[in-house]
C-alpha cells in the first residue's frame, strides 16, 4: 500500500540538471531517459522562457526571478530561450511520441 502511495504522490526518476541551457538537446535527452528500465514517470526540471533585459535606466528594470532590483542574472539567460524553443520544437513532440511518452503536471500523480 504505502508503495502504491509513494509511486503515485512522487516522480520516481529526476533529470534536469545535466539538461539545462545549452546542454538541452535531444542526444542528451536520450542518453537520460535510456538510462532508466521500468519507470513510470521522471520529472524534468526546467525553465524555459524569456530572457529579460536589464537596462541601463533603473525605473524600467522591473522583472527578475524575485530581485527588488530588477533583472537577475538568471532571468537574463538566452539558456531559457534555449529551454522554451527546445520544448515547443517538433523534434522533442515526436520523440515523446515515438517514446511513448506522456506530458504530465504534478498534480496528475497524485
């Protein structure tokens, strides 16, 4: 029962890490998810987006990943455009469907 439980409330396979920015790619993908045998569902952590400008004029330095000053450096990363193109690419769609692969929120597993 509990297994039952803790299968369906977490992912049982993280990857992202390795995966961010510029390392996103689909041979990267690849490599991560054949590494795993009998998984039901893995989390994929990104954070696609993007890239805010900071400029030079502080009054208009209003977005950023929580910084009253305005753009961070984080926010600022073409990585995130990167991440967004990568996602919404017809190569990453019909590699989940050819994989089998179905897109999931968080708050499907439970």
């Amino acid at each position: 029962m509990i297994d039952q439980l803790l299968e369906a409330t977490y992912t049982q396979k993280f990857i992202g890490m390795a995966l961010m920015g510029k390392s996103q790619t689909m041979e990267s993908l690849d490599r991560s998810l054949s590494s795993f045998e009998n998984c039901k569902n893995v989390e994929f952590m990104v954070h696609p987006g993007y890239r805010t400008i900071k400029h030079t004029n502080e009054s208009n330095n209003l977005e950023g990943c929580g910084d009253p000053d305005g753009p961070d450096i984080f926010s600022q990363s073409s990585d995130r455009e990167h991440e967004m193109f990568f996602l919404t690419s017809d190569e990453f769609k019909d590699y989940l469907i050819v994989h089998n692969y179905e897109l999931l929120k968080f708050s499907d597993l439970s």
